[in-house]
C-alpha cells in the first residue's frame, strides 16, 4: 500500500503526463514522463534518494545532469524549498523550461558549460549526480566536483550514485562489449543495456561529410577511423587540417576505451569507475565521503589489504608475460579481474562538505 506521500509524488507525475500530452513537447519527453507516471519509474529514482537519511524540507536542492528534469517534482514533494536542475544538452534544457515555467514557480533550469555551474557560492544544501559521472568528459570531471563542492554550503551533502562499477568484475568486463557496440557499431546492434541508434563511428563521418563533402568514401572512412575520442571543436580542426593538407595524427579505437560522443559535448558513454576513486575525488574538494552501497564501509582498510596482494600477483603475471612474448589474461580469464573488490554493479558514494576551519 503506497503512503500519503507516495500517493502525493504520484500525482504530481500525473500533472507532468497531462502537460505533456497537451502541449507539443519532444516525443522522447513524453514517453519519459509516461513511464514516470504510469509505470512508476519514479519509484527507481525514489529508492535511490532513499539510500541515505536525509530532510528536504525547506532545502535548496539541485538535481545535476537533469535532462528534462522529471525528478525536480519528487524533491518538491519531499519539501523542497527550491529545486534546481543543471543540464548540459540544450535540447533538454528549453522544453523543460517551458514545462517548469507554467507549472512550478519553485523550480528552476540552468545550464552547465564545461562542467561550471551558474550558481552562487554555498547557496545549496543537497546535489545529486544520478548517472551522470560515467558520461562526463574526463576534461570536465573535476571541475564538476569542484563546483559542487563551491556551491554546497558547509554540511551540506552530495550524492553520487551510478551503475558502473569497475569494482565488480561482471559490469567492468560488460563495459568492454558495451564500448566497442557503441564506437564501431554496426548501427542498431543491441546490447546488454540499450540499442547503438547510432555508432560515433557514424556520426565522426556524416560530421565529415557534412564539413568537407569533396572528400571521397576512402577519405571519409580514414578520417573517421583515426579520430576516435576527438570531439568538438578540436575534432573540427582536425578534419579541416586533413582537408587541406592530407595531415593527420592517427588515432584509432583501443579496444577497452570508453568512448567519447563527437558532438560538441563530449560526452561519455558508460565510463567505468572504482568506488574510491570517486570517494579519494570529493576529498580532494573539501568533501568527507564513503561508500554506502557496493562494499562495507571499512573496505579502505580490509579491502586494500585483499586487494594488494591481488594486485602484485597480477603485475607479476604480466611482466612473465611480457618476457616470454604470451598474451595476458589474469588468472581467472577476465580482463579486469576474477575476485571482485565489491560486490555490486552500483557505487553510491555520500560526501559531506567539511565545515569551515
């Protein structure tokens, strides 16, 4: 049986589905806001927020890596005195606008360039990065977690949580699959989370020929496949200096990269991490951070003394390997490693700003 406030968030996506099928709004926004209001999606993203003990009430809270931003009304519900959502894409941005104007005064849409966020120094009490860290650029990364960590008021709280874990042995070793699909394609290909609508392969290539149509198949086809993980503007220079000179520094696709989207964004897909590394990051900014969902919360002490040894039997390995020119696997046939240093797919890393002095 659902709680009043269960029954209060219900309802608030039953207002976002009728704005949205009365108003002209992207195909992709109203199919989000059907599963959220009649498949009760909402509920996903409800245990997530549940994963710590937190009270919004009277909080300014900010949603990062928003999209539409159909998790705003469920911080509303929750008490909320002001919601936030900071997005990149501006086809996210302006029909979410449109939405949040008309229906909710306390609700507001930003937009994050080059991973800066156009709010004022701790003005925010609580920020949530859903799924978001395995698709920023690495050369934004940082930044994110140092304007986080500028506009969180001293106590306030992050929360990261995201589903790719390198940690765990299956997700990381699935990644390397999901990676190749999403870089080469073929288009349409299927994977274990999602369909390749488009490869990056395809897409450098119609940004060729959409800049340089003189250039011939063979040219098309080389310059695509020696600028993989370029993107924007530089990816631009590159296929320019290529039009007029014939110049070009290879870069082909390594096999266990992650890739990046060309567009002017950047964006990565799927992007692997270790619970620490994101823990060790928010420290680095000021932040007391842990890991609360893939490993106990001592593993910086039990864990590292399992995994070192692990760790030094491996390199060992690989210097053998080296030596006698054998190809490498580790000892159990995975590429990242057999015995697991967590046992979840999922990392969710809470971090508390520190309080001045």
């Amino acid at each position: 049986m659902e709680s009043e406030l269960e029954i209060k968030i219900l309802k608030e996506y039953r207002r976002v589905l009728v704005y949205c099928q009365t108003h002209p709004v992207p195909d992709y926004m109203l199919e989000i806001s059907r599963q959220w209001a009649e498949e009760n999606l909402w509920k996903e993203y409800w245990e997530i927020i549940q994963a710590t003990p937190y009270d919004y009430d009277g909080k300014v809270v900010v949603d990062f890596g928003c999209k539409y931003g159909h998790l705003l009304p469920m911080f509303m519900a929750l008490g909320a005195k002001v919601a936030i959502g900071v997005e990149v894409e501006k086809n996210y941005i302006e029909p979410a606008l449109e939405l949040f104007h008309e229906m909710y005064s306390d609700i507001k849409i930003v937009r994050s360039e080059e991973g800066y966020i156009p709010l004022q120094p701790e003005t925010v009490d609580f920020v949530l990065l859903n799924e978001v860290i395995s698709h920023v650029n690495p050369a934004f990364l940082e930044t994110v977690y140092a304007e986080i960590g500028r506009i969180l008021k001293p106590g306030g709280m992050v929360l990261v949580s995201d589903g790719n874990n390198i940690g765990y042995g299956p997700r990381a070793d699935g990644l390397i699959y999901l990676w190749d699909a999403w870089e080469n394609g073929p288009d349409g290909a299927k994977t274990s989370r999602d369909t390749v609508i488009k490869s990056y392969l395809t897409r450098r290539k119609e940004i060729i020929c959409a800049r340089h149509p003189q250039l011939d198949k063979a040219q098309v086809d080389y310059l695509a496949e020696n600028t993989s993980g370029l993107w924007g503007a530089f990816l631009l220079k590159t296929i320019d200096e290529y039009a007029v000179s014939g110049a070009l520094i290879r870069r082909t696709y390594r096999r266990g990269a992650c890739p990046t989207n060309p567009n002017a964004s950047g964006v990565m897909m799927e992007r692997g991490f270790y619970p620490l590394q994101v823990i060790r990051a928010l420290e680095s900014y000021g932040f007391d951070a842990q890991d609360i969902h893939s490993a106990p919360a001592n593993m910086h002490t039990a864990e590292m003394r399992r995994i070192i040894p692990l760790f030094l039997r491996e390199t060992l390995r690989l210097i053998k390997c080296y030596v006698f020119n054998k190809p490498y696997t580790n000892s159990s046939g995975s590429l990242f490693g057999g015995e697991q240093a967590c046992a979840s797919a999922n990392l969710t890393i809470v971090g508390t700003k520190r309080l001045a002095g």
